[in-house]
C-alpha cells in the first residue's frame, strides 16, 4: 500500500524589534548573561507588561502578506507551565482570540502552484535559554532572551510533500526577509519550525495520527525528518500498529527522530485570557497605515519581471528568491537594460562564484556597477565573450572595474582584419594535414582552426572574423 504524508507546519519568527514585546530592554543578541533584564521580563511580582506597539505592526503586516484577516479585537492568553527557563510560569501569548487568521500562501511545486492555508499568526514572547555545564550536572539560566517577540504562524495540514514543506518555509522567510521585520535564520534561531507529520493511504481524505517533530534547525532537516518521520510511521501501519500522537526530537546526528513526550492538550496549560493586559482593538486605519508601508512582495515581483521584462517564470523565482538578489539585479537593470542577459549572468556566473566562496549577495565581490560594465563592454563587442568570463574572475579577486582590467591587461577584442589575417595565415601554414583533411570533407575542422587562432591571439580575436577568415582562406 502507497502513503502520502499530510504535514502542518508551525514556525516561530523572531521579530527585529529595538525592544522587548512587553519591556523595554533591549534584544540584542550576545550580551553577558542576564543583562538585558528587568523586573517585568525577570517575571517579578507587582510588575505590569505593557505591549510594543512594533511587535503588532510587525505582525499585521505579515498577516497582510499571507492574505490573512486582521481580527479588530484580539486577546493575550497566558499558557502556564512550569520550566526553569521561563520565571513567570506562564508564557503571554494569544490562544482563542489570535490577531490574524484565514490567510494562505501559494508556493510553486515542479510548475504547479499550491496553495497552503494558513490558520492563524499570533504574537508571543521567547523564553530564556538553558545552557547544561557539560562538566557538572548543572545548567545556567540566561534570561536575556526572555521576552523577546516571536510570531507564530501555523499552516493548515495542506502539505503534501517533503518538498513542499521546504518550499513553503523558504517563501514564507522571503516575505520575512523582504517585510524587513524578521532576519528568518534557521541556524541562528531566529526562525524556527516545528512539523506535523502523519501519513495516510493514497486516495484516502481521513487524516491519520500525527507526531509533532521539533528541533529542526535547517531547510534540510526539516525534508529529512519529514522523510524520516514518513517511513516510521509507514512501518508502524504496515505492521498493524498505531501511530502515537507524541512530540517527537529530530536528532540530526543519526537523521532519526525519538520519542520525547506523550502530546499535551491544549488544556494541560490552563490557558486564560491575561488579566494585566487590554483586548488588543486594531482599528481599519492602523492596517491601512500597515498596508501603505508594504514593500513589493517576491511574488509581486516575479509577476513584474514576468511582464515587463520577459523573463521565465524560472528565471523569476531565482532572482526574487531573496531581497537582496532581487534588489542587486535592479541595481544592474537600471545600468544595463537587457533584463535575459543580466539574468543568465547572475543566476550562472555570479551566484556560481558566490556559492564557490560561501558568500551572501550582499557580499558580493562583483558590485553591480562593475557587472553591468562588464556586459556594456561585451554587448559593444569590445571584448569577446571568452575573454569576459576571464574579466569576471578578475574582477571577483580585485574588485575591479572591467574597464580598468581590460585596458590593464590589454585585453580588448581585435575585430581588426589586417591584425587577424597574418594569425590565421601562420596557423594555416602550420597545420597542412588539417587543411588537406578540411577542404577533403572534413568541415568539422573549423573549430579546430578557430581554437588554435583563439589561442594565438590568447583568446582576444573576435570570433565571428576569425571564422569570416578563414571560411575565404580555407574555400
Ligand atoms: P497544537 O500543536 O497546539 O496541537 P493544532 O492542533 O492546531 O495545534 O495543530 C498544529 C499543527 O498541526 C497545524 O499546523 C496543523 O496543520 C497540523 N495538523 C493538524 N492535524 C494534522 C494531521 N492529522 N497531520 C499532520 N498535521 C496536522
Ligand atoms: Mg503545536
Ligand atoms: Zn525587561
């Protein structure tokens, strides 16, 4: 029997606020343990939270960006539990009255195109960290990160693949990245994901029981444990089992996931609307006010660059895929107006060379200015296309400008016909054999003449007369 898997996603974002949710300390990461802290987020008695009025706009815009209703009254909840990490003994977060709900997400599966429900986002607050002394049996408490905000938004159970999970991950932290209000990195933390895993028989619509997987600390560990979690589960049905709705710990050393406790309810953390703090009334001029400061969305985006510049939807999806790609090849198409030729570059040449080094766009060692000085000297033919990749790499070791470069290393393409005959007359008389074989039949040769001119001329011959050339000399 075949099994798909229905997967729900819940992903916690940090959010890039100066301050704390419901203090005013500072966020700032890799300050001394318990510095950041004050009587509201150490949890002591007879403090008041008083809410960051960024942590709403924030969120109401990403409700906007996932096509969500902004609800006009919503509600902080407390969820108690106890944990040395977390001095209230309740975390404020929204449980029945979340600020946005109904929203969805489309993202694009093998050029199909999704849609991932989202049942709500709600507001929260961090918890502090742990950190075990791995000498001693004991841990430290660091309660800088307590109170820092977090935006949860939970998917419906609409994913249907390893893939999918992935693909949904990356479009909703491009829209993080792009509304600026979350720095979305899975390894630093600040973008977090737990999966909801079951599977089901092929052409069933019954859902089967689900295990949570948390600790999932990159876009591959979220597949692998997915995939993980998929033949587990598989195994358990085959066998006449029950899959046990449990909490389950990704552990990325052995790719497998581990029992870590039965699932809690919901009323095992005796939720109750948070007495020290007012109903949330979100009126239609603050989302309005929200919506005006919208920034284009990546897929707005790749609709643009669909329409105005001609490019595949492919070819749209990568350069849209971050921020700042897109932004980098705005900065190019403003000095180059040939939107297929910069693509072809960025998305070979450039993220090539980035990938090689490690690095992030922003980064990048070839600045749009020197990329598009490139291109304007190759589409004027002053340089070959060959000798343009070389320009690149120089230009990737010194940071350069292409002109610079070219004239330095006096590489400018020769189109000239008096400079290239001589050339094309010595490699002619050198190679007897070849020609006799060429004019015989063999016109594949044609390369290999114009290779050996090309390496004469260390790659500087325009190609086009060369093989002009030689087709006259060679009849
Ligand atoms: P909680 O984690 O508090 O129990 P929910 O019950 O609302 O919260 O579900 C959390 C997540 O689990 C959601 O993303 C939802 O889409 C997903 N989910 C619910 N049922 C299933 C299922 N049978 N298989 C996979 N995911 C599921
Ligand atoms: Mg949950
Ligand atoms: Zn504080």
């Amino acid at each position: 029997m075949e099994f798909i898997p229905v997967i729900g996603l819940e992903v916690h974002a940090q959010l890039k606020t100066r301050t704390k949710i419901f203090c005013s300390c500072a966020t700032a990461f890799g300050a001394p343990p318990n510095t950041h802290t004050c009587p509201v987020c150490l949890g002591m008695p007879g403090v008041l939270p008083v809410l960051n009025k960024k942590v709403v706009d924030y969120t109401i815009k990403m409700a906007l960006a996932t096509h969500c209703t902004v609800q006009a009254e919503s509600r902080f909840a407390r969820k108690n539990y106890f944990y040395p990490d977390l001095p209230k003994g309740y975390q404020i977060s929204q449980y029945e009255l979340p600020i946005a709900t109904d929203g969805y997400l489309d993202i694009e599966i093998d050029g199909r195109v999704i849609r991932i429900g989202i049942t709500r986002i709600h507001m929260e607050e961090d918890a502090g960290k742990l950190i075990h002394d791995p000498d001693r049996p004991i841990s430290r408490v660091d309660l800088n990160r307590t109170g820092v905000p977090l935006m949860e938004i939970v998917s419906e159970p609409d994913i249907r693949s390893p893939e999918a999970a992935g693909e949904y991950l990356r479009q909703l932290r491009a829209i993080l990245r792009y509304l600026n209000i979350s720095d979305g990195n899975m390894e630093e933390g600040s973008f977090r994901c737990d999966a909801n895993v079951s599977i089901m028989p092929e052409g069933s619509t019954v859902f089967g029981t689900r295990a949570e997987v948390k600790n999932l600390n990159s876009f591959k560990h979220v597949e692998k444990a997915i995939y993980y979690e998929m033949a587990r589960q598989k195994e358990i049905l085959l066998d006449g089992g029950q899959v046990d709705q449990e909490t389950r710990l990704w552990q990325p050393d052995n790719g497998q996931t581990v029992s870590m406790r039965g699932k809690e309810d919901a009323h095992d953390y005796r939720y109750f609307p948070d007495p020290d703090l007012l109903p949330l009334v979100v009126d239609a001029g603050w989302i309005e006010r929200m919506r005006a400061q919208m920034p284009e969305l990546p897929a707005q985006r790749q609709a643009r660059y669909m329409a105005d510049y001609g490019l595949p939807s492919a070819d749209a999806r990568v350069l849209t895929g971050s921020r700042d790609l897109s932004d980098y090849f705005e900065a190019c198409l403003t000095e180059f107006d040939q939107p297929k030729t910069l693509a072809n570059w960025i998305m070979g040449d450039l993220l090539g060379l980035l990938k090689a080094k490690g690095l992030d766009i922003i980064d990048s060692p070839v600045s749009p200015k020197n990329l598009t000085g490139l291109l304007t000297l190759l589409d004027a033919d002053v340089i070959s296309g060959k000798i343009a990749k070389t320009v690149f790499e120089a230009m990737a070791e010194t940071g350069q400008a292409a002109k610079t470069i070219v004239e330095e290393k006096g590489l400018v393409q020769v189109s000239d016909t008096s400079a290239i005959d001589p050339v094309v007359d010595a490699v002619i008389a050198g190679h007897p054999d070849e020609v006799q074989r060429y004019q015989g039949g063999q016109k594949k040769l044609m390369g290999f003449f114009v290779g050996q001119i090309m390496k004469a001329t260390k790659g500087k011959a325009n190609p086009k007369v060369v093989n002009e050339i030689l087709k006259k000399k060679l009849g």
